[in-house]
C-alpha cells in the first residue's frame, strides 16, 4: 500500500471533488471517472472499484430513466407518446437521456473520489493528523462510527443467545415479532449504557481534556507528497482558469452544445497533471526501490 501524508491525500481528492461539482463538460467528467479507476487499478483496489460500480449503477440506471420521463426539455425528439392528463404529451428527448447519462457519470465520480481517499490513506494516520487540530471532533466521530458497528455486533450476540433460549423471532404477526424484539433492544440499550461507562472511565484514566494531546507517532511530508500536492495545486490553477474562461461548461438544454476544439486543448491540458499522478503511483507500485525513494 502507497502511505501518503493525510493532507497531501486531503487536497489531491479535494480539488478533483470540487472538480466534478463546478464543470459541465461530460467528455471532462468522463475523463476524470478514467482518471480514479486508472488510479484503483493501479492500487490494485479492485473489489472495492466493482462494489463501487456494482452499488451506483442502479441509481444510475434510475437518473437515466427517470429524468426523460420528468423533463421534457429539449428539441430533438427521439419517441413521442400519448397526451396525458396532467404531464400533457409525453415525450423523449435526447437532451433529456444525455442529461441523465451525465447526472450518472457525476454520481459515480463522486463516489470513486471518497473512496479513492479511503485507499490512498491510513485509517490510524488520518484520525492523528485530524485529532491534533480538533481532538474532541475526531474522537466524537470516531467513537460514533465505531458504535454502528458495536451495535450490530452486539445484536447479532444477543439475538443468538435469544434463539438459544427459545426466542420466537421469526413470528409471521408484527405484533408478536415485535413483541420477541423487544427483550433484546433491552439488553443492547443496557449494554451500551454500560459500554459508555466504561469508555468514559477509559478516557477520564488518561486524563483525557485535562492537558494538551501527546503523540506516538509522527507524519512526515515524504517526497511523494510534495509532488501529490505540487500536482494537485497544478490541477487547481487549471480547474480555476477553466472555471473562469468557462472551458469547463456546457450545454443541453435546448439544444446539445458542440465540442470546441480549444476546449479539447484544454482538456488535454487539464489531463496532464492525472497522467503523471497515474504514473507516479504506478512506478511506487511497480519498483520497490522507487516507493522508498520517494
């Protein structure tokens, strides 16, 4: 796994995030969903890329089918149907499907960059680059997502335990089904009461508030990470100069805007920065000497 400072991985997906919000452009979004699967690809991320894609593409499947049928907004007509009482005439419009196809691209890339930030970080050395500026924050988050997964635990052991006794859970009428439920909500809720307890005497031993937070370890800012962010600050200048000359926008409605040439240049200008992003984390891939060089 290439480890990256928290910051360095914090600006790199940041920037791209904000690059999928603020451009229209569905030939540049489709380059930068390119971009983050190249870069799982690359990291060998491969299940959690096809859980991603497995999971989006039904919502994307819903923006496609749905946004033709609401919007009716466009001049080229691909099927139009019978008049409807309220809707009025109903139709299809390219621009409409276009529109969904791109609204799906954006769902997509969206969800690629948050977990593209899961696999180029540290769980632990994210939470001690956060905790450092706002502690108390952190380990409220943390404690509260941590908690999801103790509750599921502990439901499963009491639920077991419950059928071991003789628990009917499986009961058909809600009521009784309900009824069964509710011994174990009670035990967990006891059982949380008692874990908070004993999470509160855990922190008040440490002398948890009482002075400024210590740390174990310490994140250095390597090589790797001065180039990320040299990248990453290339991307931004660009992402904003495309933003302003409004290389970055276009057009569906009412007609499909075509593809001007300066904004090709622009894209490959723009693309430049990730080709050499996808080269770094390959050749730290690739050659070992090469990762710990930089």
């Amino acid at each position: 796994m290439l480890k990256l400072h928290p910051f360095s991985v914090i600006i790199f997906t940041g920037i791209i995030f904000f690059a999928v919000i603020f451009y229209n452009h569905p030939i540049y979004i489709a380059s930068i969903l390119l971009f983050l699967i190249g870069n799982f690809i690359i990291l060998g991320e491969n299940e959690k890329l096809k859980k991603a894609l497995k999971y989006s593409i039904f919502t994307v499947l819903l923006i496609i089918i749905i946004n033709p049928i609401v919007s009716n907004n466009g001049i080229t007509v691909i099927y139009k149907g019978l008049r409807l009482p309220i809707i009025g005439r109903f139709k299809i419009t390219l621009e409409a499907v276009v529109f969904g196809v791109f609204m799906g691209l954006k769902l997509v890339s969206m969800t690629l960059v948050f977990l593209l930030y899961s696999a180029l970080i540290d769980v632990d050395d994210s939470f001690g680059f956060f905790s450092k500026y706002a502690h108390k924050f952190t380990l409220i988050l943390s404690m509260t997502t941590n908690i999801i997964h103790r509750l599921r635990l502990e439901i499963m052991r009491v639920r077991d335990v419950m059928v071991l006794r003789g628990a009917k859970l499986d009961e058909k009428n809600i009521l009784k089904r309900v009824r069964a439920y509710y011994p174990i909500l009670k035990v967990v809720l006891i059982s949380s009461l008692e874990g908070s307890l004993n999470r509160a005497e855990a922190l008040h031993s440490r002398s948890y508030g009482l002075g400024r937070r210590t740390a174990y370890s310490k994140l250095e800012f390597k090589t790797a990470d001065y180039v990320l962010t040299g990248l990453s600050f290339v991307f931004l200048g660009l992402l904003i100069y495309g933003w302003i000359t409004n290389k970055g926008s276009y057009s569906y409605y009412p007609a499909l805007e075509g593809c001007d040439y300066k904004d090709m240049v622009f894209l490959i200008i723009m693309s430049i920065p990730m080709l050499i992003n996808l080269i770094l984390i390959w050749g730290c891939k690739r050659w070992k000497f090469l990762k710990y060089k930089i």
